[in-house]
C-alpha cells in the first residue's frame, strides 16, 4: 500500500536521478567555447559556441548565410532562423553563433542552432 | 551551465503551479509570455517551459477536484474527482492524479526509446484506425445505458455536442479560443449550475491518509503511458479521448484507476511529445509549438530533457500534495454553495475576458447542453462528442470546415 511518505521518497529519488544527470550531460549540453582558428576537421560533429563580427550575410525565405569574422573568417548558416536571429545577423553585427560543426563541400562551416546577442 | 538550467527549471515549476491553479490559463499562454519576457539562451527558455509544462499536469487536478472546474486536459477528472471532494475525499482523489504523474511520467521516460522506433515505423497505419476506434468508442457509450428513452437521449446529447463541435472548432469559426470555452461550458458551468440548483454539500475533507493499492497504481500508470503515446502522435486526440477509450476498451474500471489513468496520461503525453517534436518534427502540444520555434532539437538536448523533465515531476507531486491539503483547509471554512457561485461567476469571467461575443454563445449553448445531459441522468462524457466527432471527420474523411 502506497502512502505519502512513498510519494516523498519517489519524488525526491527522481529529483536526485535528474539533478545528477543534468551535472554528468554538462560537458554534452554546454557547447565548447572556441576561436574561429581553433575549429578544424576534427570538430566535425561537435557544438561549438563561436563569436565575431557578420561580415556578410545572405537572408533568404528559410535560412541566413553569413561569415562570421574574429580574425579569421568562417561561413555560418542558420536554417529556419526567428525574426530575432533575423535582425541580429545583419553585416557589421556582433554576434555568438551556437551550433555544430559540418563539413559542406570541402569546406567547414557551422550549422548554426542558435544565433545570439554578444 | 547546470547552475543556469536549475534556476530555469525552479521558475518553470513556479510558473507551472500558477498556471495549474488558474483556469483558462494554460502552458500556452505562459510560453508565449515567457519568450518575451526572458532575454536568453534559447535552451534554457526551452527548459523553463517543458518544467513549467511538466509541474502544469499535476497542479491542475486540484481544481477539477475541488471546484469541480475542469482544464482542457483533464475534464474527465471533474466527475470521479469532484465525486471524491463531495465524499469528503478531495486530498485523496489527488493523491491518485499525483501518483499517476509520477509512475506514468517515469515509465514514459523508461519506454521513450521503444516509443520513438514505434513512431517512426507505424504511425501512419495507426491514424488509419482512429476513426474506426472513436466511432466505436460513442456507440458503446450509447449503448451501455440501460433505458431505451435514456439511449435515445444521449443520440440527441451526441448530437448536439458534435454539432456545436464542428461549428465551432472549424477554421471558419470566429470564435475566439473555442476549445476552452466549449470545455468550461460542458464540464464546467454545466455541473456548477446544476450544484446551485441542487446545493449539494461537500462533506468535511480528511486529510488523506488513506493508502492506495500499490497494484491499482502501477496497472492504471502504466496502462496511461499506452494511452498518452497514441494522444502524443494523433493530432485530434485529447488525453480526455484517450482515457475514455481506454475505459470503454478494458471495461468497468474503477473511480481511483481512472483517476490514476488520467494523471499518468496528462504528465506521460507531455514528455512524449518531446519525443515526437524531436523524432518527426511534429507539434501535439503548445509545449511543443513553443520549443520548435526556439530550437531544433538535438540528442544532447533530449538528454538533458530528461533530466529536466525528472526534476519536474519530483516537483510537480510535492507542490501538489502540499498545496492540495492546504487549499482543503481554506475551501472547507466556506459555505460550499458560496464557492460555487464564486466559481461559476470566475468561469463567466474567465470565457469573456479570452473569448468575444461568440464564444460566450457558445459558452451558454454548451452550458445548456451539458446541463440537459445532467438533468436527464445521462453520462456527462457524452458531451465529448463536441471533439470527438471533428475528430473523426478529419481522420476518416479528410474534413475540416473552411
């Protein structure tokens, strides 16, 4: 028979589980924090947070292509991107790009998840 | 990072309390208002709202329970749980919601990998049989009541619910927010009106300490996560669908099991489609609108989901218990009769302030509607035809009005 005092055990268990599973994914759930220079072939696949300055930007219906500069230059494209990103990736803008490495074309880019404010 | 997440996943519990509380005010409206109001990641946002959502699915029991005022998840609860407040057993009826959020929303977790193989191979052929299973689902209904004029009744009651359903739930209706309002009309203002009528008296609540089967709990709990991954995937298909087949389908079952049945359901159907918003891109909740428009899901996200959706369950059945006594002591000092009034003029309040003129038409017909249903002693759950009657329409025959 169940009483409350097995509703507090089971809660606080499942509290406990999610609180150290969240401690354990926090190397996964936090994208690496890197230069444009430090990104490589061997990324492909990961998320990475990068920041720099739009140089040049592409917005079309369903996604933004631009270059992100922070002395050296990478291209970034945002698929579906909000009227926020929109606005936010604009040429001369400063911004951090959070998203996971790919390899189009012989040529590294990012896959953009999210495009923010720096 | 996880100092960042925790304190998104506090204020999404937070959030989810109020809006469980508060009739009319659903996830929905919160997430939206939460996009606005917080300038940050977006994964965190997404955080807040999935907690907020999670914590939602238990508080919202407690005024089904206890004012007898349903949410748009939940109606069903108002019988067997208001039934249970007027034995004296408000707290007890809860507990079993709660416990059924609990199992339910675990066991949903535990089975999500099976659940996203099953989607994506067989969710076409499953959409096929709905409408078969809903039309199956209303002629049993009618025809498990013992009167031949009590059958004919509930043709009429079906008939006027799906009507009202059809016009207006169709895209054409201007009716503002309609699926609320024909929900606090039916199950809501119709019951109230009725008690005014009738003034029943609430007896003096206990404070719960009756234990429950442990049996009772893991059956219906685990019988909900079946239920909620077939809500999750089905456009059209309510937690309320969902747990009135199941009733219809396995038979007599008792008030507590379906009250476990139902929580397990609404906290399970929230975690799944997460699921389903990750694995096909669909959308089956608010919830879900509001993640797809700040992220593109990935399997580290998932992961941390979760995580999140653990904590929020934990929370959910802890703030529920606690405010659900507390709240039993207030509601239990005033004339019950005097709260129903309250109550049903909150409910007028609540439809005019979210919906325009013709909602609360259609407030006042469904009101009419449900309260016939009551008067002529037939099941209130006829009412779900107003749903479940579009809904077949636009499985079996691809209709929706223009």
């Amino acid at each position: 028979m169940l009483g409350e005092k097995h509703l507090a055990i089971s809660s606080l268990a499942c509290a406990a589980f999610g609180i150290t599973m969240l401690f354990l994914l926090n190397e996964a759930i936090e994208p690496r924090e890197l230069s444009v220079r430090e990104i490589n072939e061997s990324l492909v696949g990961e998320r990475v947070s990068v920041a720099g300055r739009v140089d040049w930007a592409l917005e079309k219906d369903n996604f933004i292509l631009f270059t992100l500069n922070d002395g050296a230059k990478i291209k970034a494209i945002k698929f579906s991107p909000s009227w926020e990103e929109r606005g936010l990736a604009g040429k001369g803008s400063y911004v951090t790009v959070v998203g996971k490495v790919q390899l189009y074309k012989n040529e590294i880019e990012i896959v953009a998840e999210e495009i923010r404010q720096w | 990072m996880v100092e960042t997440l925790l304190f998104f996943v506090l204020i999404g519990c937070l959030l989810g309390i109020m809006t469980g509380l508060t009739p009319g005010i659903h996830v929905n409206t919160i997430a939206v208002i939460a996009l606005g109001l917080f300038q940050t990641g977006r994964f965190e946002l997404v955080v807040l709202i999935v907690s907020m959502s999670i914590v939602h699915t238990f508080m919202d029991f407690i005024p089904s329970v206890m004012l007898g005022v349903p949410g748009e998840d939940n109606l069903l609860s108002v019988l067997p749980g208001h039934r249970f407040f007027l034995k004296g057993k408000g707290h007890h009826a809860v507990l079993l919601t709660v416990w059924g959020g609990i199992v339910g929303g675990i066991a949903a977790i535990a089975l999500s990998p099976i659940f996203l193989k099953f989607l994506q191979k067989s969710i076409a052929e499953i959409a096929k049989a709905i409408p078969f299973i809903l039309a199956a689902v209303l002629a049993l209904m009618v025809l498990k009541e013992r009167e031949t004029g009590k059958k004919i009744f509930s043709l009429a009651i079906i008939a006027l619910s799906s009507l009202l359903g059809i016009i207006a739930l169709s895209a054409a209706s201007s009716i503002k927010n309609p699926l609320i309002v024909l929900v606090l009309g039916f199950f809501g203002a119709a019951p109230l009106l009725h008690s005014l009528k009738n003034k029943p008296v609430a007896k003096k609540q206990g404070s719960g300490e009756e234990k429950i089967e442990s049996g009772v709990v893991f059956e219906s709990a685990l019988l909900s996560v079946l239920a909620a991954s077939f809500v999750s995937m089905l456009p059209g298909i309510g937690p309320n669908q969902a747990a009135l087949t199941v009733r219809t389908i396995v038979g007599k079952i008792r008030e507590s099991s379906y009250l476990v049945l139902l929580g397990g359901i609404n906290t399970a159907n929230m975690f799944f489609s997460l699921i389903v918003l990750y694995a096909i891109g669909k959308t089956r909740t608010g919830t879900a609108v509001a993640i797809k428009q700040l992220i593109e899901l990935q399997p580290e996200h998932m992961f941390a989901l979760v995580a999140v959706s653990l904590i929020a369950i934990a929370w959910g059945a802890i703030a529920t218990v606690a405010i659900s006594k507390w709240l039993l002591k207030v509601v239990g000092k005033f004339d019950y009769g005097k709260i129903n009034l309250f109550v049903f003029a909150v409910l007028v309040a609540i439809v005019f302030s979210l919906s325009n003129s013709l909602g609360m038409i259609a407030f006042a017909t469904a009101t009419m509607i449900g309260f016939a249903a009551i008067a002529f002693g037939i099941k209130r759950s006829h009412c779900m035809a107003f749903l479940m009657v579009p809904t077949i329409l636009y499985y079996g025959f691809s209709l929706t009005l223009p």
